[in-house]
C-alpha cells in the first residue's frame, strides 16, 4: 500500500469525512489525560492507526470497499507525510519515517486482527501495552482494549454503505 502514495489523489468528500472522524475520535482527551496513553506525535499517531485498524476490521473482507479502504489509507499516510513535513522533517528524511510508519501500522494491524480474531481480549490488552505503552500500564491498555472491542462492535453494527458514503460513527470513550 505504500507505493499508492505516488498515484493520483483518489480521496473523494466520503474517504475525507471517514477520515476526518477517525483523526477527530483519536484526539479524545480521555486517551491522554486519563488513560495514560503518551500525548507526543508517537502517541497521537498510535491513536489514529487504532481507530484506523477498526475501519480496515469492518470493511474486511468485502471486494467492493477494496478502492475506498485503500484511499483513506493513502489519505492517512499523506496526512503523515505532509506533518512530518511542517515538523521539519527533511525531503531525504520523510520516506524513511513514512516507510518506518507503514511497517509498525501494518505490525499493529496484524497483531490486533490476530487477537480480535481468536476473542482474546487479553492478548488485544497486551498488544497495545507492548506498542501504545512501552510495556507498562496494563491497567491502561484493559482499558483500551475494553473501548477497542466496544467500538468494533459498534462499527459491524453500521451499514457499510454508511461508512463508504462518508460516514463514520464512534461511541464515546467514556
């Protein structure tokens, strides 16, 4: 996916809205302030690629969501390159981080599926404390977990056409 970067801007005003709601989602002050998880550009980055792994759990498997799931991961990691940009990153510098960014997306995707796969909420809980936490506040990541696994149920629950016309619900992180 991540030569896709290169093609023609495919991101239409539904991949933006889905888009702009899971960045929206992401930046719930609860995540930081009272779930621990790191308020640093690793840490919000951490949040989107989450809310992002729901939106690849939901429409999964489904051929005709195959060009709109891959548009708003274009539109994510354009998002990225262009913040890494005005932090000062430098022309050089950016395919490296973005290539860096993919992997560990990818790596996380891999391990949430595998572990919401099997229903196994503490393997999802030890995911993300090994990659949101650095290996520490289980409390913390059980937390998530719990939020994770409600808001993937929620997102089954909406109708794929919602979600590919632009519309993407979350419930509240509370």
């Amino acid at each position: 996916m991540i030569p896709s970067l290169f093609r023609k801007n495919t991101a239409t005003d539904a991949v933006y809205g889905v888009y702009r709601a899971i960045v929206a989602q992401s930046r719930q002050p609860l995540f930081y302030a009272d779930w621990g998880v790191p308020d640093t550009v690793t840490g919000r980055f951490d949040m989107i690629s989450l809310h992002m792994a729901l939106l690849f759990r939901r429409l999964r498997g489904n051929e005709t969501t195959k060009k709109f799931s891959q548009a708003v991961f274009d539109l994510f990691f354009k998002d990225m390159d262009q913040s890494l940009r005005e932090m000062g990153a430098t022309d050089m510098g950016v395919p490296k981080k973005i290539q860096k960014m993919g992997n560990l997306f990818f790596g996380l995707l891999a391990a949430i599926n595998e572990a919401m796969d099997r229903g196994d909420k503490e393997a999802l809980a030890a995911v993300f404390s090994r990659n949101i936490y650095e290996d520490t506040a289980m409390d913390h990541a059980r937390t998530l977990a719990n939020y994770f696994i409600a808001q993937d149920q929620a997102l089954a629950a909406l109708p794929v056409e919602t979600i590919t016309g632009g519309t993407v619900t979350f419930g509240t992180a509370a």
